[in-house]
C-alpha cells in the first residue's frame, strides 16, 4: 500500500471527511472506530501515520498511542490526535508520545498539512 494512513474515530461523518480529504491528497487511507482495533490491525495495515480522535468509548485516544508507541516497533511511528477538547494538559500530550494534536474544528489544508510534514 503506498502512503498508508490508518485513521480511527469512532464518528462515522468525521471518518468519511478523513477518508476523503487524505485519499484526495494521494494517501491510502483505512479506518476503525474504535482503539481496540487500531491496536489489532497496525502490524497488518503497517501504516505510514495514524490519525486518531481522543474522545473514543472504551479506550480513549491518549492510551491507544501510548500503547502503540511502547512497542518497539512503532516508536517512530507518527501519531497525529484529533481532539475536540479546547487544550489538553502538556502532560498528557507527553505521556501519550502523540507526535502533534489537531483540534476540532480543524481547516482541512491545515490537516493536510500536518499528515504531509509527519509523513516526510
């Protein structure tokens, strides 16, 4: 898969304006809605960035990247957050090893933007 992006929210209208915006930008894009299954599909998907809302029922968005960034295998692996939250706490950010956040509401270009510079 050539520029794979694994997004996860669990919103169904947000994951559809991911999918489309980031598949018009040249990227191959799955999705989830949920960090469960993020967790289990990243060694089969193997994405370049995952994009990843906070707000999830069950297992929040912080833990999920936390999670992933603890295997040795996807330290490197960006994670950009998506968060409807007006500022989440350093502390948080830091501890999830999240590598940039996007706040709701978001410009698309400035989305795009973000994707393309953790992709480079």
């Amino acid at each position: 898969m050539l520029n794979p992006i694994l997004v996860v929210e669990d919103n169904d209208d947000l994951s559809l304006l991911f999918k489309l915006v980031l598949e018009s930008a040249g990227y191959q894009v799955s999705t989830v809605d949920n960090g469960y299954d993020a967790l289990k599909y990243i060694n089969k998907i193997q994405p370049q960035l995952i994009l990843m809302d906070i707000m999830m029922p069950e297992i929040d968005g912080l833990q999920v990247a936390h999670d992933i960034k603890q295997q040795q295998s996807n330290e490197s692996l960006p994670i950009l957050l998506v968060s409807a939250v007006d500022r989440l706490q350093d502390e948080q950010l830091i501890e999830s090893k999240a590598d940039g956040i996007l706040y709701k509401p978001f410009d698309l270009d400035e989305l795009i933007t973000k994707v393309d510079r953790l992709t480079a």
